[in-house]
C-alpha cells in the first residue's frame, strides 16, 4: 500500500475520532436546521454518547433526560444510527434514530406515559380526556420532521371524559398501524369499558387526515355517557353514533 494511500486511511481515522468525541453542544449549533420541530437544550456528552436535559417538540416540552449512544454499524446503509432512551416521571421512550439523506428513521421504538402529556407535546393541551397510553412501532419513517410511514400498534388504557365534575370512564382501546397508499392508517377497537369505540384516522402524506368512527354505549342506561354521545347526533338504527371528519393539521403546507 502506497503512502499517500496510508496518510488518507490515517487522516480519515483521526477526522472520525475527532468527529466521535466533538462536543454535542457545540455540533449542535452548528448544525441543527433552524426549522426542525424537535428542539434539544441541556446538552453535554459527544456525538459518540451523550444525553440532553430536555426535548421539545414544536416548543412545548416533551421529554427530559433522554441519552444516546451512536451505533456505526449503520453507516455502511448510509444511515447514521443512535440508541436513544429516556423520558420523565409522565413520559418515557426508547428506539433507534437513524439519520439518512432523505430523512429519518425510527425502529423497535417504545412511547410510554399520560396521554395529556402526549396530546400536551403535540401541542392540544385543551383535549379533555386523560388516561395512559402505549405506542410500539416496529418502524417509522419522516421527511422533513412529517411521518409518512409507521407499522405498528399502540393502547389507550383508562380512557376517561374530564369535562364533567367527575370523570366519566370510557373504556380501554387497542389501535393498530400501517402505511396504506401513502398514508398511515390507525384502526381502533374497543377492549373493555362502557364506551365501544370503533373504525379508523389515516394521516396523509400531503399533511391531511381524515377519520370515521362509530359509538356506542355498552349499557343503554348508563345516562352519563347517553348525554355525552347526544351531542354528536343522532344514532343510527344499530344505536351506534357516526364522528366523521377530515381536514389539513395546523401550520402545514
């Protein structure tokens, strides 16, 4: 081997180390897209591994303490690959982030916690209902911080109305997801509780949604809940309540 073919292999090794051990704060400055929706404060460690204090998405706090390792057998696909886990005392989460030219990657990713933390990070706060929810996704992908592909399934668990003086319970839920013609759909079904929830939301790639679901209470005389699902209409004959919608997420193109 040539020497000027030794001084390379040696020049690119020194540049990757340097580049492993360069300060994430610093990297981060100088590199992080001024319009990305994930924000990182708190930062120390290297790209190598390192952990942020907090995470904010769109600017409103999401999780706390999340640490990263980076993971080079990725970079032969071209994809720069970090273990990432963390969260706080309402919200945690883990999976692989692998950063491409084209977007990013998400696999064996676990979301765990409140759902009011949850619709509060993705920033409708003002939702009345609480309960805990569960998302795995065995992968994910986004092009320019906007899902357009996810397979998996997620739980809502305790599902309960917050509106009233008392919480009203609702039921507990599994939903399963899958990219279908460029969109990810969710189809819900009821497990257990008062309220039978069914039918499916899909998010578009051009950034609309649309859904369609049925209601129906389990237990004809249970007036809390009656009350709650007149609002919505009238039923069908089968007794069951249509809630159906469509539209383009705020702030979008």
């Amino acid at each position: 081997m040539s020497r000027s073919r030794l001084f390379l292999i040696g020049a690119l090794v020194f540049g990757w180390f340097l580049l492993m051990r360069a300060p994430a704060a610093t990297l981060y400055a100088w590199f992080a897209p001024k319009s990305t929706p994930v924000q990182l404060y708190g930062l120390e460690g290297s790209l190598a591994q390192g952990h942020a204090a907090a995470v904010a998405l769109n600017g409103k706090p999401l999780l706390q303490d999340l640490g990263w390792r980076f993971r080079p057998w990725w970079l032969p696909l071209l994809r720069a690959a970090f273990q990432l886990e963390g969260g706080g005392a309402s919200l945690k989460f883990s999976g692989l982030l692998s950063l491409t030219p084209t977007g990013i990657g998400l696999r064996h990713v676990s979301l765990d916690g409140g759902i009011k933390a949850i619709l509060g990070a993705a920033g409708y706060g003002f939702a009345p209902v609480d309960g805990a929810a569960r998302l795995d996704l065995s992968s994910a992908e986004l092009r320019k911080g906007f899902p357009v592909a996810a397979e998996g399934s997620a739980e809502l668990r305790g599902l309960a109305w917050t509106l009233l003086k008392d919480p009203l319970p609702l039921g507990s839920y599994r939903i399963a997801v899958h990219t279908e013609q460029d969109a990810i759909t969710a189809r819900i079904d009821p497990e257990s509780g008062p309220l039978l929830v069914e039918g499916q939301a899909r998010l578009q790639s051009d950034h609309g949604y649309d859904y369609d679901l049925r209601l129906k209470a389990r237990d004809a005389t249970d007036t809390a809940l009656q009350n709650l699902l007149h609002a919505l209409g009238q039923p069908d004959p089968q007794g069951q309540y249509h809630l159906r919608g469509k539209g383009k997420l705020a702030g979008q193109p």
